[in-house]
C-alpha cells in the first residue's frame, strides 16, 4: 500500500484549472538528487565491466522504494517492482529482479551512496538555519538503532551467542536539526565509543545527549 501511494501521480494544474503535468511522490522525493551528480558519482565508484541492461540509478530507485515501503527481504523488492513496473518507467527505471539486485549489491561498492549522502547533507547544511540554544555548547542528541543480520552469514556481527547485527549510530543537531554523526559499528558498540573517533578540540565544543544521559566531554564543570 505506501508503495502505491508513494507512486500514485499527482495532477497539477495551470490558472485555467487545465492539468499541466503530472509527479508522484516518489518523483519528488528523486529531485532532491541530482542525476547528473549522480552519474558522475557512479561511474567513479564503478566496478568491473559496463552495464548492459541496467544502471546504478535503476538500483538507486528500486532500493528507495523499498526502504521507504519497508520492504525486508528480494522477494518483497521483485514481487512489489512488478506491480509498480509503470510507475517505474515514468521515472526512467524499470523494476529488477532479485537475482539481478542481488547481484548489484554483492559487487558494486556501497560508497557510491555513501558519498551521496555526504553531498546532499552538505546541501543542506547550506540552507539549513541555526537556532539559537540557551547553552554555549553545540547540542547533540546521540542515539542508535541495531540491524539484524543472520548470524551464519555475518559471523563476525555478532551481538551474542544467538544473534548478529550492525548499530547505526545518528547524532542530531539541535541547532540545524541535521545529522552530526552517522557511522556504522559492531552491534556490540555503546553509542559513547562512537566519541572516541572525534578529535578532542571537537568534543570540547560539544554536548551529547544518549539515552537520558548528559555527556560533556573535557568539560571542567
């Protein structure tokens, strides 16, 4: 179902009340990216020989839809890219099967959507106000959310005896309402080992929340 809302089209109309074009949601939500600088980043993270019959874009796409429609399995992503094969091809993509995404995720780099959420984050930062905040420190509410991997095939993400799983460590800025922090760790990692890879002229100037707790680092109050 929010598959089908994300790509339902919606109709815009002119001063005379006639439709001029028409956008889904999801068509939208992909002028926040680029294509130009999308491509450019693709083909620099390109890996082996050229692509005869898709491209990274098409993957970018598939993926989006899927995350956005909670989608958790290849299955979900190949049986919900068919029924929505002609939304798919108003935005000049066309749905993949899992064999053919599966294989685009084990041998093409994931930098490639590392590096583009690096480059729309510093848009934003752009544009992005600043609040001002009653404390002389820059505010940041630290937290993480753990993805669970099957133990057998990511042994070395386990969590313990019986589970495996990735942290996503988020940490917001409550001055822009923009991410600060975002790295990946062992599921077994506590959001305050994530400080010790920032500088210390860095957490000086910095207030982290976590969990209820108020961490101050190099503070000598």
């Amino acid at each position: 179902m929010c598959c089908v809302i994300l790509c339902r089209l919606k109709t815009k109309t002119n001063n005379t009340g006639r439709p001029m074009r028409q956008s889904s949601v999801l068509g939208q939500l992909l002028k926040l990216t680029p294509r130009r600088e999308f491509e450019i980043l693709a083909e620099q993270h390109h890996v082996g020989q050229p692509f005869r019959k898709t491209t990274r874009w098409n993957q970018f796409v598939v993926l989006l839809t899927a995350q956005l429609a909670g989608h958790s399995s290849l299955r979900e992503i190949d049986h919900s890219g068919k029924a929505l094969q002609p939304h798919l091809l108003r935005l000049g993509c066309k749905p993949l099967n899992r064999s053919t995404l599966g294989r685009l995720n084990s041998r093409q780099s994931p930098d490639l959507y590392r590096d583009l959420f690096q480059r729309l984050l510093s848009r934003c930062q752009e544009f992005a106000g600043q609040r001002k905040l009653p404390v002389n420190r820059k505010l940041i509410s630290l937290d993480s959310t753990l993805i669970h991997l099957c133990l057998k095939l990511f042994p070395w993400a386990d969590c313990s005896a019986y589970k495996a799983g990735v942290k996503v460590h988020v940490g917001l800025d409550h001055a822009s309402w923009l991410p600060e922090i975002v790295c990946i760790t062992e599921g077994r990692r506590h959001d305050h080992q994530v400080l010790s890879r920032r500088s210390n002229s860095y957490l000086e100037r910095c207030t982290f929340l976590t969990e209820g707790t108020v961490t101050m680092p190099g503070s000598t109050d």
